[in-house]
C-alpha cells in the first residue's frame, strides 16, 4: 500500500516511531460516571455529579458544569469542528438556555473545534489563560506536533491536525488573575503548563473535583484503538502535541498535591476515589518514565515561551 501525504509531502506511513510512553493502570471499577443512570438520559451526556457531566465527542471530552433545568451554566472546553450540533442539543435538552460563558482549558483543534459555531450560536464570552490568548486570537499557531512519539495510529496522523492559528477575539476574555472561575462557584483555574504554555485545569476543594483538560488523561491517546474502546489508564498529556515535558511533570506533581478524589479529563473516562489518588502519585512519582517519550522532538528541546518557539508565528 502506498504511504499517504500528510502536508509538505510529509509520508506519514513512512515516519519512525521513537518511542511508546507507558501507562498507570485503572480498573474501571473507578470510574466516575455511572452507564446505567446515563442509559435513562436523551441528552447524550455522562454524569459526575449532580452539577457535572461531560459528552464524548469521538476523541475528546467536553464538560457541562451547571444543576439541569437552571440558567447558570458553563461549557468547558468545545471539542472537533463539527460538534456545535451535539453539543448544543445536549445543552438543550440539560438547559433550555444558552450557558454564561465557554472556558477553554487550552487551545488545540480537539479541545476549541466548535467554537466559531457555538459563539456565533450563543454569542457569549469565551475565558483562556492569557499565555493561551495567541493561539485563540490570531497571531501565533502552535508547534509542530511529534509524530514520532506515541507509538499509536493517532500519533502518526498528527501532522495531518489543525494547529492553528484560531480567532476567537471577539468573545476572547483572559481568566481572572485572582484564579477564580467565572460562573463557577467554589472552582479555582489552576495554571497546569507543559501541554502547551498556558493549558489551565479546574478545581473545586469541597468535593476534590479536578477538571484538568489534558494535563493528564485516562486513556492513550496516541492510539485510535484504545480511544475507540476507552479502557481506563493514566497518561500523562497526549504525547504528540506536548511542548514541554518538563513542565508537564511539574504540573502532574501539582495536581498530585491536591489528592482528587474525581477527576474528569479532556480524554478518557473519570475516575474517583483512592485508586485515582494513587495512580495520580505512581503517574507524578515516575513522570519521566511512564509518560516522557525516551527521545523526541521537545524531549530534549521544549518550545518554551523564553525563546519564542512556543508561538509558531504566521
């Protein structure tokens, strides 16, 4: 079979693969989210709590956070470009109303695919880090992905991937400084670098509830076989789009810290309880042999905000 052309001619068949990260292992016993309570839901959602459900959009998570029927809710995150439609229908049968504002944990095309859609649908604000702002307001595309990290059918088709630049400025509002979350009561942004410089996670100290986006996720991504069947195990981030690893761990290690008792990620299923708390500290107490690629393109040589090669400029 001929090898297929990705941009530039690159052969995507034809690219090495370095190196495969490891993985904490889950049993699904630990899973956050209940099948036979969702079963009994049109609105296509998985719930967490009574405040907190999320929706699978083929390979990505997006989260609900509001009590169904009220006014006051928010969207975390947007999934693939053409999942407007499903998200919407899913708010509106939780809802019946258009939610307060989108936060967007980072900016890659997996995690803000809907947004052009759905803030013209609802025309409300859109919250990012402001280290993120470049990506989501015209002016800077991210880096190249490492298709040769991964070892996965999804890894070695990240050159096909968007990666920008997006423009979201006319609803583009920056995270409060004080960390709190707007329309979002009790939850505090945590600043969670390495996936990209400003990826942020979501917290809530009175139920230990982290929402953190894909500073680490509980399926591996890398592969389309174990994103199609979801079997639950803790990742660090999505290796061929991490820039920096080191930063990575030092986010992983904070969020360790918290002890979590659920966590919902932007890939994979949540988890809960101690087995989470411990996988999370295995995952953070072994980083750089579990989740780091043996070699790689930002192994060695992150792109960082110092030396301007986090932002791939037009």
């Amino acid at each position: 079979m001929a090898p297929y052309y990705g941009p530039a001619g690159t052969s995507v068949a034809a690219i090495p693969i370095m190196s495969t990260p490891d993985q904490v292992p889950l049993d699904p016993s630990a899973r956050a989210d209940n099948p036979e309570s969702d079963a009994l839901r049109d609105d296509g959602t998985h719930e967490v709590t009574g405040d907190l459900a999320y929706k699978r959009l083929a390979v990505v998570n997006v989260v609900f956070y509001g009590v169904p029927g009220t006014r006051d809710w928010v969207l975390i995150d947007a999934g693939v470009y053409g999942a407007a439609s499903p998200i919407a229908s899913a708010a509106e049968e939780r809802f019946q109303s258009p939610p307060r504002c989108i936060i967007v944990t980072h900016g890659h095309f997996d995690h803000v695919g809907a947004l052009p859609a759905l803030a013209e649908r609802w025309n409300v604000p859109i919250y990012a880090h402001v280290i993120e702002h470049p990506y989501v307001n015209g002016t800077a595309s991210y880096p190249p992905p490492d298709p040769s990290v991964g070892g996965g059918l999804m890894a070695r088709l990240s050159p096909l991937f968007p990666r920008g630049p997006y423009d979201f400025g006319r609803w583009l509002r920056p995270l409060p400084m004080d960390h709190s979350v707007p329309h979002m009561p009790d939850w505090t942004w945590i600043h969670t670098p390495g996936h990209t410089p400003g990826h942020v996670s979501l917290w809530r100290a009175s139920d230990r509830c982290i929402i953190a986006g894909d500073a680490f996720i509980t399926t591996k991504q890398e592969s389309a076989y174990a994103v199609a069947t979801q079997r639950p195990e803790l990742h660090g981030p999505p290796a061929y789009f991490t820039q920096d690893w080191e930063a990575s761990r030092r986010s992983v290690e904070e969020l360790a810290q918290l002890e979590p008792d659920i966590a919902v990620t932007g890939h994979g299923r949540p988890m809960q309880g101690p087995q989470l708390r411990s996988a999370l500290h295995e995952l953070a107490d072994n980083f750089d042999i579990v989740a780091v690629p043996d070699s790689g393109r930002y192994v060695d040589n992150p792109a960082t905000l110092e030396d301007g090669s986090a932002y791939d400029k037009p």
